[in-house]
C-alpha cells in the first residue's frame, strides 16, 4: 500500500469513527430530540426570517436616501 493510499484509509476512518460516535456525545440529547417542522411551524418561521429582511432592506434604504438627499438641501 502505497503512503497515499495509507492516509486516505486513516482518514476515511476518522470520519467513519466520528459518525460512529455521533449520537453519543455532547449534541446526542439534541439530535434525538431533533424533528423535522410541521407546515405551520416552517410558515411562520419562513414568514419571520421574510419580515426580518424587509425590516433590513428599509433601514438600509432609509440611511442610503438620508445620505444622498439629506446633504443636497444643508
């Protein structure tokens, strides 16, 4: 076997033990807990993230208008 045959073995055994041990430490509680969201949970959390990007896009609207009009009439 040749050196790079060598580390790619030890590295796929790496990966393969860190699945391994997945469910069993410090985020295994949190993984077996873990559920995908229903349709309702995944609207409102989508309508959320919507409303928190439109909040965004106004402010940064609202302070481009403020430094490029503002300036004109001072």
């Amino acid at each position: 076997m040749t050196e790079e045959e060598s580390r790619a073995e030890e590295f796929q055994d790496d990966i393969e033990s860190a699945f391994k041990n997945m469910g069993k430490g410090k985020y295994g509680r949190i993984l077996k807990m873990a559920r995908t969201p229903t349709r309702e949970e995944y609207k409102k959390s989508a309508y959320i993230a919507a409303l928190g990007m439109v909040v965004l896009g106004a402010v940064g609207f609202a302070i481009m208008w403020i430094m490029v009009y503002l300036p004109k009439y001072f």
